[in-house]
C-alpha cells in the first residue's frame, strides 16, 4: 500500500519539477521604434530558418539590444500552427512568421486583421529594390505592403547536356512549345527517355508556368478565373500534345521528380531556380550533365518567363514586440550581406535586386556545364510578368489538376474539361 | 495418399504465411536499409538491397539537425508519464463507475462516451488558448495534463472491472481492508491483462501523436520524435537516410514496450480460462 503511494507521489513530483522550468522572462522587456531590444521570435522552416539564423550576428551588429529566437518547422506544420494561433485570436503567435507567398492573400482573406500592415512602419520606401513581380504578390488591393518580400523562384527548364548532344538537338534552338516537343520526339528516338516529369492528376505546375508566362494565373488582374480564357486552352493543348508523344513521364510528387532527376529517366525539368539545390544535393554524380535554358513561348519572340515558388516575412498582429520585429524584417529583407548567405549556402534566389551584381551571383557554376546559372535567371526577374494571386489559389490549382488527369488520362477534350474546371471553380467561390 | 494431400496444404498453407511476411516485413526492412545510405543512393533504381555504409554518417547528422538523444528522452518522458498516470486514473474511474453506487453515475458516464465523439478539431483551438494563458506552451505537462483522463480508456476499464464478482470486495472488506488497499492489492491484480491493454494503448496514442504536440511545442530541445522527424521534411532538400534512421530510432521502443507487455497480454488470458 505504501509503496504505491510512494510511486505515486514520487510520479507527480517529477511531473510539477517539469512544470517549474520555465523561463520566460526575457520576453517581457521591449523597447521602441527607434531602440528596439528585447527577444524575438522567428518561424521559418529548413534552409530559411538556417538562412535567419546565419544572419542574427549581422542584425545584432545594428541592434545589439535585440535577440533573435528561430524556431525550424516543416512548412505543412508552420501552417497549421499559424492557423491555430490565429483562429485562437493570435495567441501563442511568434512575433516574425515565414510564408509562401501563394499562401498570403489566403490567409489575408481568412483573417484580415492578423498581420501588421507594414507600410505603416514605413516599409513603403523599398518599393523600388525589388522585381515588381514579387512586389505585386506581396501586396493587398490597395497597394500596402502586407509581407516582407524574400526569395523567389524564376522558371527555366533544366536539361540533361549528355542527352541533347546524343539526339544532335541543339538547346539554343528551341524557342517555343513546338520546337519543344519536336526535341523531345528526338530526344526519346535517340535515347529513349521522355522528356519530362509532371505528377498528373496532382501537379499544375507546368499550366501554372505556362499561364504565367502569357501574364495570367488562375485569374486575371481583375480577379476574374480565366480557367476558360485562349490561354488556358492552348496551355492545356500543349500538355496534351506532349502526352499524346509519350513525352511525359507521369511520377508521383516531389519524390517523383527526384527519382527521375537522380536516375536520369527524363531529359529536362521545367521548375523554379531553386531546384538547382536539388539536383546538385541528390544527384551529385551527375555533376556538368545538367545545364538550364528559358521556358519556350507560345509563339517565337514571346514571353519566356514565369516563377514558381517564393516566400516573405510577415509580422502577425499580435506579435508582442513589434519594433523589434519590424527591425528584424526590414533588415533582413534589405541587407545585401544577409541575402546574399541563403544565396551560397542554400541556393535561396534573392528578390532584392541589389544582390545581383554580386560576382557570386555572376560566376560559372561547374555543376551545371559551366555556364552562369544564377546570372541567367537574375537576368530575367524583372521580365517575369506580374500575375494576380487570390485566396481561391489552392482551390483552382486542385480543380485544375484534376482537369488535367480528366484530359490526359481519360481522353476528355480540352474545352470541356476546362469549362467543368471552370463552372466548379465558381461554385466553390461563391 | 494422406500424407501427401497433409503434406500439399502445409506447403500451400506455408507458402501464403511466408508471403505475407514477406509483405509485412518488406516496408520495415527497406527503412532499416535506407537508413544506411545517403538519401540520393534510396531512389536508385534498381534499389539497392543491402546495407550501405553510411550509418554512422546518417547517425551524426541527424543529432545534429535534431539532438537526437534530448528528442529522444523528451518522447521517453512524456509517453512513459502519461501512461502511468493515464493508466492508474483510467483503472480508477473505471472501477469507480463499475462499483460504487452514487447519484449521477449513469449520467456522468453517459457524457464520459459521449466525449468519446467529439473530433479533437474542436477542442484543438480552446485548449490551445488555455495552454496559453497558463503560459504552458512548450512544456510537458502542455502535452501529459489535457488528455489524462482518456474516455476510452476508461469505458474498457469499467468493462472488465464489472466482471469482477463483488463477493471478492465484500470479502475484503469484511477481512478489513481501506478501499485504496482493495483497488491495489484485490481489483489491480485480477484486471492485469485489462490494464496491460490500456497501457499499450495509451502509450502507442502518445508515442505517435503528432497534432498537438506539433502545436503547443515550438523549440527544438522539447520536441518529441514524430514532430522532429516531421521537421526533417524539408521545402526542396530531405535528406531521406536521416528520415530512415530517425523512423527506425522511433519504432523501436514501442517494440519492446509491445514485447515487454505482450507476456502479459498471454499470461492474463491463459490466466482467465483455466478455472481450478
């Protein structure tokens, strides 16, 4: 009897001891806009947080009185802790939260008072430091700032040098979607590997790309869904023509296209600049096999670039230090130096123009057949065309890969399943 | 002619059990051996089979992406905590309601069950605030204290407490026994395959759970193991022989927790239907 009890109490004991190690007075200090101190934290997940991190030292350097706490989560989990935060009416929120921008307006619209508006601590006057196009999705309707902009993704289509030699296709030849799939046909004769990878019933990504390239995304500026528009069908008819010649590889997801980028089943990989990570990180044998050229146009002389993927800082309203927290957002965001350590370390592509002429940035990669990489793609950021993200974003890019596993694998036409996508789309947002 | 036909169905009842554990240990072999290789060389096609080299590779850079030994004790921790103290108050509310009689003990474990049906979602953001303004998140109790008393848990012991005959606690009780010595010393020991189950049960849900505290943990040397190895999945880099090693490290414990309390699964059956 005793002995029990004793194992009982002895339990509770340890369970209060764990209770009473808890710190957190540090937080409670704050200082003002112009002597921003006291301890912050930072959400972001794997290579950004290791990028924030990295730049603490500079940042202290300018604001001795602040540190800077990051705390590293997977995207998926930053998500669901931010909606939980939020939904809870901002508590338990950190004061700096990363995000993709895809995902702002959706959260924007779902909770319209939970960020700072950060023109109103005066990040309007950096307008100008940054490609328009990522200016464009960081901003709400009325043109205010509403996240700080970061890295991004400019589209280019990577390509296996080795395979293109052995089909005597020559990359610089290709100028549009046709010459595309004609290279591919040769391509596929001459070492019988497709052309590219695309998960079909779950990734738009290359629609995506496409729409993009000719200024549109799921909707049009005025927020109208252009899932119906002539650039959408011929988006989607080239798709087609590229499953009609066999020319897709049709992989499951992210670990789908890393296989067949490892394993060399694909001859190139349309996506972001970002994917250059990637490639060299799970396929370092491979290394002066890989090069990149631009999307191909619609027509010759047309638009050849698009982004995928990019993320911001934003500061949520409830955050408890918020001097602090903008100090940190605008100088992160706004330092050469500290952009310029994700761009080495991780790959992370700055939107802050300054860092372009950075002779890293300039440099021949050995990975990638010598050539300039990175200056290709910094080359063309303020070419890529500004397109119009909205909360419905996930919804449409969902609908429409489904449409596109409709057209694909179940030989739907192109206008009617685009035109299902559409009417489907509408009932959803209503 | 018999021995042959005998000899026939072994061999085709054996060929289908060695089939199905070829499936079921296929999944479980391949993450053992792709913790032993780096991540690039786990999609090779064909894929390699045997150990790699790179165990010990793996080994260090997952301690020091994760602190592999504090996420590891943090998981320990909790699980084990939660399970004494979930299985003993589970065992005596379920006696509780199984033995005493007083008012409102119907009605009282009609809204225990009814607790059974309400989706975590919707207590998700409530406590959440709660946990908050207790100034508990990133702690242990954030994760222990919430669901000690498990609905289930309770409604399985309750179960097999009311098969025990009263006679058994009269008895007791006439010889002079407190009620705390009863539960211990009489009702504990009789339902021990009961509280084995339980015990696994609660251990396994906590071990595993990854929801909450994904939410109320934020910094790394509190994670537990599925919210740490969750983090390891990168936005374009995952380092996926660090995943295996992680996933393997993890599976462990419930194995030989399973093992450990497996003996009493068996003991408490055979136990039960050999009446002398």
């Amino acid at each position: 009897m005793k002995k029990y009890l004793s194992v009982l109490l002895a339990v509770f004991l340890l369970v209060l001891s764990a209770c009473s190690n808890k710190s957190s007075d540090d937080q409670a200090k704050t200082g003002d806009a112009k002597h921003p101190a006291g301890t912050i934290t930072v959400w972001g997940w794997d290579v950004a947080a290791a990028t924030m991190k990295a730049a603490v030292e500079n940042f202290q350097k300018k604001y001795p009185d602040v540190k800077v706490k990051v705390e590293d989560f997977n995207s998926g989990d930053l998500y669901e802790k931010l909606t939980v935060g939020l939904a809870a009416r901002g508590n338990g929120l950190p004061d700096v939260v990363l995000m993709e921008d895809e995902r702002i307006p959706g959260y924007i619209h779902q909770f319209p008072q939970g960020f700072l508006n950060l023109n109103k601590l005066g990040y309007d006057k950096y307008k100008d430091s940054f490609n328009p196009a990522k200016v464009a999705s960081v901003q709400d309707k009325d043109g205010n700032f509403v996240a700080a902009p970061w890295d991004i993704g400019p589209a280019g289509v990577f390509y296996r040098v080795d395979y293109f030699k052995k089909a005597g296709v020559d990359p610089n030849s290709i100028q549009t979607w046709d010459d595309y799939i004609a290279a591919g046909k040769k391509i596929k004769e001459a070492t019988g590997k497709k052309m590219l990878p695309i998960d079909i019933p779950n990734y738009d990504g290359v629609f995506q790309m496409m729409m993009q390239q000719q200024g549109l995304s799921y909707f049009d500026q005025d927020g109208k869904i252009t899932l119906q528009s002539p650039e959408a069908v011929r988006a989607m008819k080239v798709i087609k023509q590229l499953h009609d010649e066999d020319l897709i590889l049709n992989n499951k997801g992210w670990d789908g296209i890393v296989t067949a980028t490892v394993n060399g089943e694909v001859a190139t990989v349309p996506y972001g600049v970002w994917y250059t990570g990637s490639i060299m990180d799970q396929a370092p044998d491979l290394k002066g096999k890989w090069d990149v050229f631009f999307l191909p146009s619609f027509k010759e002389g047309g638009t050849r670039y698009a982004n995928v993927g990019g993320s911001s800082l934003l500061i949520p309203a409830t955050a408890k230090n918020q001097s602090a927290a903008y100090a940190f957002v605008e100088f992160f965001t706004t330092d050469k130096a500290s952009q310029m350590l994700g761009f080495e370390k991780y790959g992370l592509f700055p939107s802050l123009k300054d860092t372009y002429n950075d002779p890293k940035f300039t440099a021949n990669s050995e990975y990638f057949n010598n050539s300039p990489v990175f200056k290709k793609f910094a080359d063309i950021v303020d070419k890529v065309p500004q397109i119009h993200l909205t909360e419905n974003f996930a919804k449409a890019s969902s609908l429409m890969a489904n449409a596109q596993a409709a057209i694909l694998l179940e030989n739907k036409s192109v206008e009617s399943a685009l035109k299902d996508a559409q009417k489907q789309l509408e009932n959803q947002m209503r | 002619m018999i021995t042959s036909k005998k000899l026939s169905t072994k061999i085709l009842i054996y060929s289908l059990l060695i089939i199905g554990v070829i499936l079921s240990i296929a999944p479980f072999y391949w993450m053992i051996v792709g913790s032993t290789h780096p991540s690039g060389e786990i999609f090779r096609v064909p894929p390699k089979l045997l150990p790699g080299n790179y165990l010990a590779k793996n080994f260090e850079s997952l301690s020091e992406s994760l602190g592999i030994a504090k996420v590891f004790w943090n998981s320990l921790y909790i699980a084990i905590v939660y399970t004494v103290l979930s299985t003993l108050i589970s065992a005596m509310a379920g006696y509780a309601f199984a033995k005493y009689r007083f008012k409102g003990k119907n009605g009282f474990f009609f809204v225990i069950l009814c607790s059974l049906m309400i989706p975590f979602q919707v207590t998700l953001i409530p406590l959440f605030e709660m946990m908050v303004s207790f100034d508990w998140l990133n702690t242990y109790q954030a994760i222990i204290l919430p669901s000690l008393a498990a609905p289930f848990s309770i409604y399985l012991m309750r179960q097999n407490m009311q098969v025990v005959p009263d006679s058994i606690i009269e008895a007791s009780r006439v010889d002079g026994a407190g009620e705390l010595r009863i539960f211990f010393t009489v009702i504990l020991p009789v339902t021990r395959p009961a509280l084995a189950a339980v015990a696994i049960f609660q251990f396994m849900s906590q071990w595993n759970s990854l929801l909450w505290p994904l939410i109320t943990l934020n910094s790394k040397d509190m994670f537990t193991l599925p919210v740490a190895l969750s983090s390891l999945i990168g936005m374009a880099r995952i380092d996926y022989g660090e995943l295996m090693l992680g996933t393997t490290l993890s599976t462990i414990p419930i194995m030989i927790f399973f093992l450990l309390l497996q003996k009493q699964f068996i003991s408490g059956i055979l136990g039960g239907s050999v009446k002398e």
